[in-house]
C-alpha cells in the first residue's frame, strides 16, 4: 500500500475532500439562512406574528443540533458519504414543499421538522469529522476553512434570496435553495471517498509513526447515548456546551434570524439588511480562518475569552447603531463578523484535548446541540420579545451579556481538572484504521 502523507510536493486527495465538504456546508448554510429573509413575507402573506414564524425557526435549530452527535455516530459507522446524501435529500424535498403550505403547522413541519433534521446531519460535525479523518497536520487551519463556509453561504445566499423575493416573492426563493441542495449532492455522490485508506493514502501530513484513528463498529445511537452520559460527568464538557450554547444563542438565533426584521424595524430596506449579513459572512471567512491558524498557535482559552468579549460589546452597542444606520452598523458587521463563528476552532481543539480524537466528533456534536438549544431559545425569546415589547433591545442587550459572562468563564477550561482518558462507548469496538 502506498502510504504516502506528504504535507508538501504531490497533490493530496485530502484537498478533494475539503473542498467538497466546504461546498456542502456552502449549501446547507445557505439553507438555515434563509428564515432571516422569509420572516417579514410570511408575516405579511398569512398574518403570522413573528412569535408563531420564531416558533418554527426554533424547532428547526434544535433539531439542527440534537442530531448532530447521531450524525457524527451514523457517519463513522455507516459513512460520511451516505449521510451526507441523505441529508441534502431531506433538505431539498423539505424546502421544496414550503411553496405549498398555508398553516403554520406546515412551517412547523416542513422548515422546522424536515429541514432541521436534514440541516441537523450535516452540522459542524462533518467539519471535524473530515478533518480528523483526512488531516494529520494543518487541522485547525482546514477547520476553520469549513466552518467559515457557513459564513460564506450567507455571503452567496442571502443578498440572492433576499432580491428574488422582493422582486418575485418568497417561493421562487424557496425552490432555488431546494434547487441548490439537490445540485450539490452531485458532486458528493461522484467523488467523496471515506477514508485516505480507501484510495492507498495516509492522511494528509502523516508519517507511520502518527498515531491512527480509530474505525467504530456497534450501535451508533448506543455510542452517541455514551458519549453523553460521559460528557455530563466531565466539569469541562459543561463548560464547552455552555459557552456554546451562548455561542448559538448569540449568532444563529439572534443575529442570522432577526437582524433583517430588526433593519425593518428601522426602516432600513430588507434587502440592505441582507447585503449586510452577507458583509458579516465576508469578514467572517477571513476571522474564522485566522482562529483556525491561531488555535494551532495560542492558548484556545484565551481566544474564546476574546472573542466572546468583543461579541458581546458589539451587542450592546447594536441597539444605537441600529438608530444610527450611515456610521453605526458598518462598525457592527466589521466587528461581528470577524467573529461569528471563530468560536469554532478553539472549541473544536479544547474538546479533543479534553476527550481524545477518536470520540472528539461525538462530544463535540453534543456541544453542538448546546449552540443550537441557544439558538433556537434566542430565536423564540427575541420573537416573543418582538411580539410583546415593539423592539429587540431587550433581546440584544440580554445576549450581550450572556456573552461577556462567557468570556469570563471560558478560561476555566480544562484547569484544576486530570486529562480525560479515551474511553471505549460502551458496545462500541474499536479498530485500527490509517484513516
């Protein structure tokens, strides 16, 4: 077997993979933006307020993140690949049908249970799935690639949908992300491999004497329930699904779904109120890609401190900046958006220090569900503040100081605490693998 792991000369096929993960996380990003441009036509279209929609992009977040930590289960027993099909299939029929609905229990279904459990198997997890598989060196750079994409598919979505739906309406928006995740399972089916081992290769910047992963064989939901029930007893796995639960509650629930509403609030138009999310996704793509470098580089606690930090200045200021438009939320979209998501990486890094890498996708799923169980809790609560106070200043000062609290206790972990062992899921077998 050709056992070649070159970080430099030859071409890698780690890179194919990459780069299909990155344009599967583009589309699916895509996806789970669109609420933010179809809040306001629902509401005008069918009467919904704004708490009954929330309702619906809640239960969509949840189960973004509950199936994560099966997903990343599903994806070492059965495949990366067939899961990740799976996925884009669910979230093309599920936005495909949104078009004919004409309840809420429909949007309830369709964008809430459908999409959210299609979205759900494509999470942050496959980000680090993938590289934990493919990558022996530049991991935290790779990483912070792929999570950026999600800040990229706002920045190639979001100004698109939200000029198709002010010039054609709302479901013709719709059917061109169906049409988007149906494109990319194309690519997917035709040339993603599993594992390096699959085409003769060790994985990218690997040399024999790096230790191998580990292939799991038994019940994936079994492995997942372990995994948990683990993470529950681990001070530092609280700490982890805590900040991320801030974390969610803070970008995806707060900012991704209600900024555009909150624009119109202030009589900013909904499609400059995109333009500037899609700004966010910019800066984002150039801030997680440097967190990625910098957390193979500096303390990850102190990155996290950072980052929460100016997130949550940058939320208290938002309601002034929101009033004043010309200077204000420019200063606001810089700031958020080097930000969004470079939680990501160092948290990524911690929870395989903390758990190992064999197991580090499954724990970190879970604390992926903590994000989204933020997320979903901020998507409904700003709602409900919206509906029952006339503003979102409530919800963007709470937020902002959620985040400065976070930033406080997140350079706790992993001190005054043992290393965590690797433990074996309990009938879950483990064996060796170069992938």
């Amino acid at each position: 077997m050709d056992t070649r792991g070159e970080s430099s000369g030859a071409f890698h096929y780690a890179w194919v993979i990459a780069g299909l993960t990155f344009l599967v996380l583009l589309a699916t990003a895509g996806v789970r933006s669109a609420p933010g441009v179809l809040i306001v036509p629902l509401e005008r279209e069918f009467g919904w307020d704004r708490a009954t929609i929330s309702l619906a992009v809640s239960v969509n977040l949840v189960l973004y993140g509950l199936i994560g930590p099966f997903a990343a289960a599903f994806m070492g027993r059965l495949g990366i690949r067939r899961t990740v099909l799976a996925s884009l299939l669910f979230v093309a029929t599920g936005v495909a049908l949104t078009p004919l609905m004409t309840a809420p229990w429909h949007l309830m279904l369709l964008w809430g249970v459908v999409v959210g459990g299609g979205t759900g198997m494509t999470a942050l997890v496959l980000g680090a799935t993938v590289v934990n598989r493919w990558f022996a060196e530049r991991r935290g750079l790779v990483l912070g690639v792929l999570t950026a994409s999600t800040a990229t598919g706002q920045l190639v979505f979001l100004p698109m949908l939200a000029s198709v739906v002010a010039r054609v309406g709302w479901r013709p928006a719709a059917l061109v992300v169906a049409g988007v995740a149906a494109a990319v399972a194309i690519p997917v089916a035709l040339l993603f491999r599993e594992r390096p081992s699959d085409l003769g290769l060790m994985p990218y910047g690997a040399s024999p004497a790096t230790e191998s992963l580990a292939v799991a064989v038994g019940n994936p939901f079994v492995a997942a329930i372990d995994a948990l029930r683990d993470g529950l007893r681990s001070r530092d796995f609280w700490l982890l699904a805590g900040s991320f639960f801030v974390c969610g509650a803070s970008t995806n629930g707060l900012i991704g779904t209600h900024l555009i509403p909150a624009c119109l609030d202030y009589g900013i138009p909904e499609v400059q109120g995109a333009s500037l999310l899609a700004a966010m996704g910019l800066f984002d793509l150039a801030g997680t890609t440097a967190s990625g470098w910098l957390s193979d580089r500096w303390d990850n606690r102190v990155l996290l401190c950072w980052y929460y930090g100016l997130r949550g200045v940058a939320l208290v200021f938002l309601p002034s900046f929101l009033g004043s438009a010309a200077w204000g939320l420019p200063i606001f979209a810089l700031i958020y958006g080097l930000d969004w998501i470079a939680t990501v990486p160092p948290t990524v890094k911690l929870t395989s220090d903390a758990f190992g890498k064999a197991r580090a996708p499954v724990m970190f799923g879970w604390i992926v569900a903590a994000h989204q169980l933020g997320a979903a809790a901020a998507a409904l609560g700003a709602g409900a503040v919206r509906t029952w106070m006339g503003d979102y200043e409530r919800a963007f000062l709470t937020s902002g100081a959620l985040c400065l609290i976070t930033a406080g206790f997140v350079l706790r972990i992993g001190r005054d605490s043992p290393p965590e062992s690797e433990p074996v899921p309990g009938d879950v077998q483990l064996e060796p693998s170069l992938g």
